[in-house]
C-alpha cells in the first residue's frame, strides 16, 4: 500500500513531453511473514501526442501509453525533495532537489539524446547550492525558446532568508552560473510632491526567488 505520495508536486509541458515530479514517496507491502518498506523520489516524462494520436485514429485508449521514462534520483540517502521542481525544453530536464546537502540543495540537468521516438535524458551535470540552507532549486526554469537561448535556466532558493535567485547558461559542454538576482532596496524619491525624508529600514528574508520564471531575454522572480 502506498503511505505517502507526493506524485504530481511539480510538472512542466513543452513540445507535448510532459513532466512530473514526485519528490517524495513511501512504499509497504504487509506479509504474514515480513514487510517490505522502500521509499524514493524520482521525476516521470510522458508523450501526451500518443493520447492524441489515439483520439484521431479512433483506436483504444489502453494502446496509448504515454510513458516514456523515469529519473531517478541519482544520490543516496534520498532527499525527499528531488523533483520539487521540474523543467523541461526541447534539449533539457532540469530538476530541483532542495533539500540535498542538508538543506542547501541541488539542480540536475539531464541532456536529451532522443533520436526520433528513441528517447533519452542523460544527466549531464549536477549543480550544487553556493549558500548553506538556501534550499536552491525550490523553483526553476528553463528557457523555452529555441536558438542559443534555450541553453539558459533560473534558479529560485525556497529559504525566504535567502532571497535570490540564479541565472545560468549552457556553455562549452558546461552549466555556469552568469548572473546572480537580489532585491532592490534603492529609495527612489517621488516625482511629484514635496514630502520629508523618513526612516526606513528593509527586511532580507521577504522570499525573493520563492518563485522564478524566464522567457527569451526576460526573467520573472
């Protein structure tokens, strides 16, 4: 019987290839003679054209199974986090797994090596928190766009003490980080009126990268 699952936490879409997170789970099977108890996280990619493809041939839906493949987290102990977050465009799968390192947190990127409907992610690099407890990769997300663009990810931190997020870019077969956002505190003044300067102080911890978005050359945070 299933104890706990977290199936569907996160998911993306993009070229009708779907993927869903699963960042946590917990298995048991009851014998009279033993149990057997094993748990995980892991992240399921789907091809949901087979559901249409189905519906325009007319033919049974038990024949249209949209499963691909399962990614499973790749470090031991389980986090109980990998698949927090999910991205997923025409080259890559990025998942977030805030809870690796106690708490600091991780971001894997697999490659896609499909070829025609053989299809494929290979991990390709794992990116590892630069801030303890910052929980990176709470939230991520790739570049949708094709061209040299695609090859860009922001990244999200789900401690809201931490307040940043992360752009980084594909290249020469590597994932670097080019650019770090923060929240701005400059006090500009008001262009209209006359108004007295007053004491103002600014909190760190207001969540900045709780949720982060990018498309083309704009991110969202």
């Amino acid at each position: 019987k299933m104890l706990e699952d977290g199936y569907g936490y996160s998911l993306d879409l993009n070229d009708k290839k779907l993927v869903v997170g699963c960042p946590y789970y917990f298995y048991n099977i009851d014998l009279d003679f033993v149990d057997f108890n094993w748990s995980g996280s892991d992240v399921d990619v789907y091809d949901v054209s087979k559901y249409e493809n189905t519906a325009l041939n007319n033919t049974s839906t038990a024949s249209a199974d949209p499963y691909i493949t399962t990614l499973f987290n790749p470090d031991l102990p389980i986090s109980g986090s990998f698949g927090t977050a999910v991205s997923i465009n025409n080259g890559w799968i990025a998942v977030g797994s805030p809870h690796y390192g106690n708490y600091n947190g991780a971001v894997y990127l697999y490659r896609n090596d499909s070829t025609g409907t053989n299809y494929s992610w290979s991990l390709q690099q794992r990116i590892i928190a630069e801030d303890s407890g910052s929980l990176f990769g709470s939230s991520l997300e790739l570049n949708k766009v094709t061209g040299s663009l695609s090859g860009s990810l922001i990244v999200g931190v789900g401690n809201v003490s931490a307040s940043k997020a992360f752009l980084f870019e594909f290249s020469n077969s590597l994932w670097t980080k080019t650019y770090t956002f923060s929240p701005q505190d400059t006090v500009t003044k008001l262009t209209f009126g006359d108004y007295s300067s007053y004491s103002h102080s600014f909190r760190t911890d207001n969540g900045f990268g709780t949720a982060v978005s990018i498309y083309n050359r704009t991110a969202v945070i």
